[in-house]
C-alpha cells in the first residue's frame, strides 16, 4: 500500500472547488488528499459524492452495523484512511466507539455480539475474490435483520468496497 497518491493532486479551484472545500473543512475538517486526486475527473468526484450522501440516507440497518461493516471491509481491504474517518464518524454520531476501535481485530476481541460478528464476517465475506458468502450465514442474518435492513447491508457494503477499494488503489 502507497502512503502517496499515485495521481499528483489537482489544484481544486473555482466556485465548485471553493464549494467541495468547505463541504469537506464542514464534515471532515479538512480537504482529504483524495479531494485533489479526484478533482482530476469531477463528474467522478461529484457523482461518488452523490451516491455517498444518498447511502448516509439509509435507514433499515443499525447505524453501528453500518459502521463495523465498513470498517472491516476497509480492515480486508487496507485502507486507513477509511478506518480512521468510520471512527471519526461513530465519535461524531454518539456510536459505539470502544467497539468500533476493536473492529480490525474483530475475530480475537470479547465485546462483540454475536450479530456485530456475523455482520462483520457478512462484510469481510463479500470483500473477498471471489465472494464467499455462504447460504447458512446469509440465512442467520436474515433471520436477525430481515429482509429490508439485509438488502441494505448488502449494498452498503458493496458501497464501501467501491470506496475502499478506489482508495487504496489510487494510493
């Protein structure tokens, strides 16, 4: 894994760009390196943003499910940055924060129940090539979430592997 990105950042400039800045100053408090890469190609940018916003909109799944779910896709993935700015945000939103730190070492860590892991084992399983999610684990959470709240996890962390994953490949 790079620690630089692989694309040299773009000036961010313009009324958009002034725009992208304080979105960013206002939620992460700063203007991530990505910001920069990704300015290369705004309707990339933009329309990667837009889709985020819309999946923060969700509301069938446990906003810690959520967060535990992108966190091991980015503990599978190696992606720091996402695993730093998923406990920023369960600091923000009043989340668990004792567990959301223990997540990369979800497997050996006693403060996890028993659906928090097979929610993580769910995500870890759907970040691998190829998937292997199996019909026993995918039946034990439906059985626990149902169906709406199933579908969005599913999504949810396709979402964060889009985002993981363009991450750490961009560098």
């Amino acid at each position: 894994m790079t620690s630089t990105p692989r694309i040299p950042k773009a000036e961010i400039t313009g009324f958009y760009g002034w725009m992208l800045k304080r979105f960013s100053r206002k939620h992460l408090g700063q203007v991530p390196e990505a910001a920069g890469v990704m300015w290369h190609n705004r309707a990339v940018l933009f329309s990667s943003m837009g889709f985020g916003r819309k999946v923060e909109k969700w509301d069938q799944l446990d906003p810690n499910l959520k967060t535990f779910a992108h966190m091991t896709v980015a503990s599978v993935v190696g992606c720091s940055w996402c695993l730093d700015y998923n406990y920023f945000k369960a600091h923000n939103e009043g989340l668990d924060e004792v567990k959301a730190s223990e997540v990369p070492r979800w497997r050996e860590s006693s403060v996890f129940t028993s659906l928090e892991r097979d929610v993580m084992e769910y995500a870890e399983a759907m970040s691998e090539t190829p998937p292997r999610v199996t019909d026993d684990l995918f039946a034990r959470l439906l059985d626990q979430l149902g169906a709406p709240a199933m579908v969005e996890l599913t999504a949810w962390v396709a979402f964060a592997n889009l985002s993981t994953r363009s991450n750490v490949a961009l560098g």
